[in-house]
C-alpha cells in the first residue's frame, strides 16, 4: 500500500469546497468530483465546509457512503472550517464519532501528516 507523495515528501491532500449546505443536492453535485479523484488514485480528502450552515441527513447519508468508499482504498476525508450548528448536528447523530472534524485546513492537513 503506498501513499501518493507531493515534491516535498508528504502525502498529497486533495482540498474539496462545499460551496453550500451539506445537503443531498450538494452531495449530489460533489459525488462526481470525489469520485473523479478517486479513479486518480487520490486517497486523502479535506472537506472545507465554511459556506455550509445547515446539513441534512440526506447529505450526510451521501458523504458517510463516500467515506466508507474512500476509507476502504485506504484514504480518508477530514472536515474542517465547520459552523457551530453543522459541528452540533454531526454531533446529535453521532458522525464526530466517525469522521474528523478542524477548525482550519492546515490542522485538517497535519492530521494526515501524523503517523
């Protein structure tokens, strides 16, 4: 199992934009995007957040499958940049038990930096 490197040695960590509510129409739209990574051989994701001020479970039904997907190609997806009520909601369902969630990109990014 080998990780995809960058120039300088560390693991390449694609940065993905939501650019609305975390929710099944979105998800919809980022499905593709994701994916398209993926068959690039891409295994780790941020997922910036900050325009989103509401989820759905819809939505996060979506990401959960891209997660599982993601995580059995021996990658991951970490949040960052979330609103207090997205950050509540992923916490009333249980998903902060599940996925890693940061208040900025480059925490985010040093989180996959830790061996």
């Amino acid at each position: 199992m080998g990780h995809r490197l960058n120039g300088n040695g560390r693991m390449a960590v694609n940065v993905v934009r939501c650019s609305g509510d975390l929710n099944a129409a979105q998800m919809v739209q980022m499905k593709p995007r994701l994916n398209r990574l993926m068959n690039q051989k891409r295994r780790f994701f941020l997922l910036d957040l900050k325009d989103a001020c509401h989820a759905d479970l819809a939505g996060l039904g979506i990401l959960v499958d891209r997660i599982r997907k993601i995580r059995s190609l021996n990658g991951d997806i970490r949040l960052f940049n979330l609103r207090p009520e997205v950050a509540e909601i992923l916490r009333m369902i249980g998903l902060n038990q599940v996925i890693s969630a940061y208040a900025t990109e480059e925490e985010a990014r040093r989180s996959f930096q830790v061996a």
